[in-house]
C-alpha cells in the first residue's frame, strides 16, 4: 500500500505551472493544469534529464527546458515521434491537500 | 452504413486525395480504388531516376498494397472502369462487374500524346508514362543500341538521360529550334544543350518527323525533309493530354481536361476529379505540385469539412537530370512592359534571368545554380517589391550582407516560409522545426517526418544543406507571416492587431476569442501572446502571465544543460569598477562558482548555480550595486563600446558615455527577441557595431546609425540608416527604432530578419523621413519602460515570488 504524504495545497502551485518535492531518491515535479488536475513526474527528462519542473505547462503536457521535448502528464511518456517516459507517481486530492506517494506507479522503467 | 467511395485511378493524385482523407476523416468511407496498372501507387515522376538507373521500382512505392490493406481500402488491381451510371451510381469495369458509390473521385491522370505518323504503332515505339514504358526501355537497352527521343521537352530528355545511363546512343528529335522551349529562355536552352552535347547526347532541331519504318519493329525514323536516322526504339515524348474519355463519354462536362470549380467538384455533384485530368479556371497541370494541392482541398470536402478552395496553382519547373540544374517560373519571356534583370557567365556555365515589371517579379530562368530559384519564386509568388534590393538580387540572397559563409549558410538566409519542396510544399520553417523538435539526422528521417524530397528529389541538395545547418549549430526559427503555431490558424499579425484594438489583457481570453485549437495553447504561442500583451500594455502588471515565459524569464536566469543557472549582472556601457569586480569574486568565492567568464557582451558570468541560491547571490550583488543584465531574456542585452575618445588616440567622440547613457535609457525593455547595442568611438570600429541591432559608430561630425545586423548563425552586417549630429538626436533614433522593432517585429524574430521582411525603405520612412512619427516612437518606448525598469532581482531577493525558488516540500526518508 502506498503511504501517502501531505506536500501542500493546491494554492500553493500556480495553473499550469509547477513545484519541486525534493527527496533522497531524486526530485519529484508536481503539475498544476488549466483545469487544477495535478500530476507528479520524476523531475528528469527521459532525454537528456532536463528538470520538467521548469518547463511550460500546456494542455495535460509539459514541454521540457531543455530541447522541448513534450513529455505526457498523465502517462510520463514523450509525445511522439520522441520515445522514453518518466516514471509517474501516484498523487491525489484531499479537499485542498495535495496527497503524493513516493512509490513511482508501474510501467516505466525509467525509475 | 458508411458512404461509398469510389476512385477511378491509382495514381499521385487520386491516391493523395485519399491519404489527406484518411487524416482527416479515417472511417467515412468505405473506399475502393480502380487501378489499371499491377502494382500499388508509385511515384511516377521518379521514373526518370529509375530509367537512369539511379533508383529502383521498390524505392519509389508510395503505397504497398499492404497500405491498401491496412487502411481497408480494396484495390482493384488490373481492372479497367469502362462505364459509369450516374443514375444508378455505380461504375462499371471491363470484365463487366459494377461498383455502387456514394462519391466519385475521377483521377485518370493523363495520357501520353503518340503522333498519328506512319509507323507509330510498330512494336519498338514506346511512350514514357508508366513502369510498363520504362521496362520496355530498359529492355531495349540490354539488346540495341540506337535510341531516338522525339521530343526535346522536359520529359523528352529525361529520358534521353536515362537511356544514355543505360547505355544507349540516344539521338533527340525535336520540331522547335531551341529546347524545353516552354520551360526556357534561348541562352538557357543553349547552354542545356551544350552540357547535354558534351555527356554524348545527338540532337536533331527543327525536324518533323514523317514516318517511322521497319519491318517487325521499328528500324528508322524518317524526316519531312527527306532525311532519316535508325532507330532501335523509339520514344515518343511529345506532350501529355488530360485523360477525360471515361469523363466524356457518360457526359460530364469537359473541355481540354474535365472541368472542375474550385472545391474540385466536376458538373456532377456526386462526382470530384483532381489531378492531370481536370481543367480548372481554364488551367491545366502536367506538374505534381498542385494535384497535391489539388487533393488537399478534395480530401477536405469529401470529409465534408466544407473548408478549403482550390485556387490554381503558380508552378515551377525543374530538370531531373543528376548534374543539370535548372530552374523555370512564370513569364520568363517578358513583353513591352517588362524588364530583364540578366546575369550570364558562360564560361562557369551560370546564367539567371530576372524579368519584373513595377518592381515585382514575374518569372525567372536560372541554369546551372539554382539554389535561389526558391527566393525568387516566393518573391514571385508573394509579389514583394523589390527596389530595395534589385541591385543585388541577381547574386541570390546569400549576397544580403553574408560576410563569406559557406554554401550550406546559404540555406540559412532563406526565409522560414521559403518553399523548399514545391511538389510537397514544404517549407524551410516545417523542415527546421521537424528537425529540431523531432531530432532527426538523416535524409530519410526528414522525408519521414516531413514529406519534403520524397517526391521528385530535386531538392535533395537543399535538404541535406538545411540538414546540415541546423544539426550543426544552436538555431532558434522566427516564425514569418504564417500561423503563429499548430494551435490557430492566425498569424503573428492578426493577433496583435486583436490584442491591440480589441483590449485583450489575458492570453486565455485571447485565446477563447481567436478559437484557438487547443485548449491552453502551446509554449511556441504563449510565449509569443505574452510579449504582445507586455508590449501593447506596459501599464497593466497582469498582462505579464509568468507560466507563458520560457524558464529564463521566468526565473530571471539561464538554465544550463545540467539544470543549475548562470548569473550575469550588468555592466553599464561595458565598464567596471574594483567594488563591483571584488563584490562579483566574494559571491564567486561564497558560492563555489566552477566558472567564471567573461561574456561577448563585455560583462562577466558566473555559472552553476542552483535554482534556490539565486535569490541570495541576487541579494549580495544588489548590495554591491548591481542589477540582473537580462542575459537570459528576450530583451535589451548588452551595449558594447569602446574606451572612446576618452583615452583612445582615434576617438572622435565620447562613445562609452553613449554607450552607457543607451543602456541606461533601454535596459529591461522586453524585445521579440534578443537585442544588442554598441557603439564604436570612430570608424575602425572596436566595438563592431556593426553586427548589432542598433549600432553607432562616432565619426568627427558626429554619430551614424546603423540597423539590422547580428552574428551567430548568418553573421548579417547593419544597413546603414542615418547620421545625426547630437547625443541626443542618437538617443532619440535608438529608442523609435526599438519601438518600432517591439511593435512590428513578430515574436522570435530578430532585427536582421525583419527588415530584410519589411524592407529598409520601411524603417527610413518610420525614423528618419518623419519626425513626428519618430518621436511618437520614442515617447511611446519611454512610457513603456517607466513600468519595465524595475531590477527583478532586487524584487525577487526581498522575498517575491518564492515559490519560484523553493521546494514545495523536502523529504529527507
């Protein structure tokens, strides 16, 4: 079972922009969208590990500082033609609380 | 159930027509496809390579027949559509089967035009259209030996080419004096015949074929004029017909080619055509851009999106010939109205005609180099005015103030919407953007992921250039009079004058308003929305949305590739002083910098900091005095100068105290893009000045203004705009020119790019021509920075946006 941890409230991340939690294991990218849907990211590009973090909230996507790479919110992935994914972790609300567990969702390798 | 469609043709076009469909509306139809010829859909203009040997059948498949599968299309190999039922709506075919539609595409393409003389339906007398013709040829040429081409047009030679590859002796019949006369001007065509001469090619001009003899096949072709030569096979290359039979015969409305309006629709409601077949606004095509164009606006109805017109199509013309270049467009003939702007060197085999009338062009021959047919032919197509550069032009557009690149910088200085496929339209901007974005590296990724130079390969050598630059270096793409991005269909300009007249503070909005596609639009329009917006109200704090700047201005610093930030504060006019150098090291020191450099702005940069320390630094080097330089922004950058006449034994005038009083009047200001100042004390020019955006350099009796230059990539030398007698009237000019450059320029592009757009003519008349307009300028830029000139740093380092800064939670397990 994951083991949810408060990082914050919703205000505290502006729309479409984002907020770094940092952790021994690396940094995590918490997403606020236009429409306040927040998803968390491996703060890493899976190209060249550019901090998403910094980059422009768009849609459900992020493009990345570095090359621009567009990375998926919600599955991690690159947007095609571009390949590889970051890994996802699970993030959920409570009333304004932001909920984040720190065991990255299946699926990615990239971990 | 779905709606039937039915087309008549496996060609370029029908099979295009289906693919844009495809994209656009992938289950509308249920959808089967006539083909008389025994394979999938190839590109036929390719045939000349394969003939020549230069490519393979397998190579230029556009469609396997496992594409037919995948999309459920069912091909109707070999069958042959005799008949159509309009009535009953359905097609009939030879074996005497029948297919019911919904929606008929007719895509017969043409056929080739065999002359009725003697003779010409001897075995050995083949036409040049189809994969059968060029296996006919290739045979001929593992047994015989004498080939004649009758025809000296396009297609004519090319097959002469190819059966010279193939290696044949190849004598060209042609009835005109001069070759591919419809295509070519008399030098030109000379000089085409004179290279062709020297790879072996024989020709007869001027000759009438009058028969063609032989017993079981061809033998000889004889002339009007009583002579003959022998001929082992003979090509019949005379011209093309659109192929309207099936069309006449079951009554749909026809001329020279089936009649079609506009949204490709023929008389028949029910029935479209496109392609070589159809005569639309009195034209016909033999060329393959506008079937594409064609097909695009067919698929588009056909999906019933109803947008969309076909509008005919300016086309030009290349050689396929591997070592021959040439370039066709327009009216390369002239009259009594036009002029010629000629440039001939035969000895290096280059010529370019020019002709314009009022300044615009209206067609071009180029033989030999033609790597600038594409910027004459959007010149041609955009009819631009050309007086500013008319006495250059003949050189190319490499010539503008290139200071000695090599050729593949010569792609570089084409516009983004210069088109450098014409059979597939794809432009510069497509096929830089696809590189960057998708990181390809090959030709064929680019083919992939573009189209461009997968149809006819003519510009493959541009390709690779374009290739070649981009990979090679750091390049960012100023958009230019197209969409702003994938998510509007507005242009840069359209935009702004909304945000201007109709009072749009926020992008959303905006946005909302214009439709745009997507429901907060991309970073490529954001960013662009969010300059115009600051631009067009400096007053209004909120029209700055920080979630639509890139990073660097949203954190006041540059990112580097490992995601720490550099720090440059600024140096006024390039000058120092021992607390500011002491207060610079002590943060060096307390911050661990791995390095510090000096910049090519005359300032000093430290590098590797994180994100959270930049606030702190900020703070000690406000306390020093400093501010942020704005290293990291669109935006006013630096102001070089030179020590001036303060200590230099040349200086004429007091260029540093300019220098700095310039930065002081114009330092924070938001730009589309990065702007650098300088300003040299005399003509030698130390602070090169003239590769800036707005340089000085100081003369005796005063200052010249120059405009337009940058380095970097295409290193552009200033246009010189005016001399001025007085600091003052420098300042002045400078910051009308900025306000001009911030109000007209679009997003992403720099002063180089936009006044090669808009012409040097625009700006004089702006600055210089009329003074009043120059100080409405000048006051408007003054209003704007009154709210711009605030230190973000200083800001930042009290405390303001945090959360810019900090981690939102730390974890420590």
């Amino acid at each position: 079972m994951s083991d949810w941890i408060e990082i914050g409230t919703l205000n505290d991340i502006p729309q479409l922009g984002a907020r770094v939690v940092t952790s021994d294991n690396g940094n995590i990218a918490v997403f606020r969208t236009a429409e306040d849907k927040v998803f968390a990211i491996k703060d890493e590009c899976p190209h060249k590990q550019g901090p998403l973090s910094q980059g422009i909230v768009h849609g459900d996507r992020v493009a990345c500082p570095l090359h621009d790479w567009k990375i998926q919110l919600d599955t991690g992935t690159a947007v095609a033609p571009d390949e590889g994914c970051a890994a996802t972790y699970p993030v959920k609300m409570e009333g304004n609380k932001i909920m984040l567990s720190l065991k990255p969702n299946e699926g990615c390798p990239n971990q | 159930m779905k709606e039937r469609l039915v087309v008549i043709g496996n060609g370029m076009a029908g099979m295009r027509t289906v693919e844009e469909l495809l994209k656009l509306a992938p289950d509308a139809y249920e959808i089967q496809v006539f083909g008389e010829e025994p394979y999938g859909n190839y590109n036929r203009i390719m045939l000349s390579p394969v003939l020549a040997g230069e490519k393979t059948i397998e190579e230029i498949m556009l469609n396997d027949l496992k594409w037919y599968e995948d999309n459920n299309i069912t091909l109707l190999k070999g069958k042959k559509a005799v008949d159509i039922d309009r009535k009953a709506r359905k097609v009939i075919a030879d074996d005497g089967s029948e297919v019911e539609y919904d929606r008929l595409l007719i895509a017969t393409g043409s056929t080739p035009f065999i002359i009725p003389v003697p003779g010409h339906e001897l075995a050995g007398v083949v036409a040049f259209r189809d994969i059968a013709d060029v296996d006919a040829m290739l045979e001929a040429a593992g047994k015989y030996k004498k080939a004649v081409v009758i025809g000296g047009g396009l297609l004519g030679l090319e097959a002469a080419n190819g059966l010279m590859q193939q290696g044949m002796s190849v004598k060209v019949v042609h009835i005109m004096d001069t070759l591919m006369e419809r295509q070519l001007d008399e030098p030109a065509a000379k000089m085409l015949r004179t290279s062709l001469e020297e790879r072996g090619m024989e020709f007869l001009m001027g000759a009438q074929t009058a028969s063609i003899e032989g017993k079981d096949r061809v033998e000889k072709v004889c002339f009007k004029d009583g002579s003959s030569v022998d001929a082992d096979i003979v090509i019949m290359a005379v011209g093309i017909r659109p192929n309207i039979a099936l069309a006449e015969k079951v009554g749909i409305h026809c001329e020279r080619g089936i009649v079609v309006n506009d949204t490709m629709q023929t008389f028949d409601p029910r029935v479209y055509a496109v392609g070589e077949c159809v005569q639309h606004r009195n034209e016909t095509y033999g060329l393959v851009a506008p079937l594409f164009e064609m097909g695009k606006v067919c698929a588009n109805h056909l999906a019933k999106h109803g947008i969309g017109r076909y509008e005919g199509s300016v086309t030009s013309t290349k050689l396929k010939v591997t070592g021959i270049d040439l370039f066709s467009a327009g009216d390369f003939t002239g009259d009594d109205t036009t002029e010629e702007l000629v440039f001939q060197d035969a000895a290096s085999g280059v010529y370019r005609k020019i002709v314009v009338q009022d300044n615009k062009i209206k067609g071009t021959v180029m033989y030999g180099d033609t790597i600038d047919g594409t910027w004459y032919f959007d010149l041609m197509r955009d009819q631009t005015d050309i007086t500013d550069f008319r006495s250059t032009i003949l050189f190319g557009q490499a010539h503008l103030g290139d200071s000695g690149h090599g050729d593949d910088n010569r792609v570089a200085s084409m516009s983004d919407t210069a088109e450098i496929c014409g059979c597939n339209g794809v432009c510069k901007g497509d096929i830089v953007s696809a590189i960057t974005e998708k990181k390809l590296f090959t030709l064929d990724d680019v083919r992939a992921h573009t189209k461009a130079s997968s149809s006819c390969g003519s510009c493959t050598g541009l390709v690779e250039a374009l290739l070649a630059h981009t990979v090679g270096g750091d390049y960012s793409v100023a958009p230019h009079l197209k969409p702003i991005c994938a998510c509007t269909d507005h242009t840069h300009d359209e935009v702004r004058a909304v945000i201007r007249d109709k009072n749009f503070k926020s992008i959303r909005e905006l946005q909302q308003f214009m439709e745009w596609k997507t429901s907060d639009g991309c970073p490529k329009c954001r960013t662009a929305l969010n300059y115009y917006m600051v631009c067009q109200w400096p007053e209004t704090h909120s029209a700055d949305d920080a979630q639509s700047r890139f990073i660097n201005e949203r954190a006041h610093a540059n990112i580097q590739k490992d995601g720490t930030y550099s720090v440059i504060p600024r140096m006024w006019g390039g000058g120092t002083t021992p607390d500011e150098l002491r207060a610079i090291a002590d943060a060096a020191e307390k911050f661990n910098i791995k390095t510090v450099h000096v910049t090519g702005g005359q300032r000093i940069g430290l590098y590797g900091l994180k994100k959270e320390e930049l606030p702190v630094i900020w703070k000690d080097l406000n306390d020093a005095g400093m501010v942020s330089g704005h290293a990291y922004g669109k935006a006013l950058r630096t102001v070089k100068t030179c020590v001036g006449k303060e200590w230099c034994r040349f200086g004429t005038q007091d260029s540093t105290h300019l220098g700095v009083e310039l930065e002081k009047m114009t330092w924070g200001s938001w730009m589309p893009h990065k702007f650098k100042l300088a300003v040299s004390g005399c003509p030698r020019n130390c602070a090169e000045a003239t590769i800036k955006d707005f340089g000085v350099v100081c003369v005796d009796s005063g200052y010249e203004l120059h405009v337009g230059g940058n380095g970097g990539i295409k290193v552009r030398a200033t246009d010189f705009l005016c001399a001025v007698t007085t600091e003052e009237e420098a300042m002045e000019y400078s910051a009308a020119y900025i306000q001009l450059y911030r109000e007209e320029a679009h997003y992403l592009e720099r002063t180089a790019p936009w006044i090669e757009r808009v012409g040097l003519t625009h700006i004089k008349e702006n600055i210089v021509d009329d003074a009043e307009n120059r100080k409405q300028l000048a006051e408007r830029f003054h209003y704007s920075q009154q709210f711009m000139q605030d230190d973000p740093w200083e800001a930042r380092a009290n405390g303001a946006q945090q959360h810019e800064f900090n981690a939102i939670k730390q974890i420590n397990a």
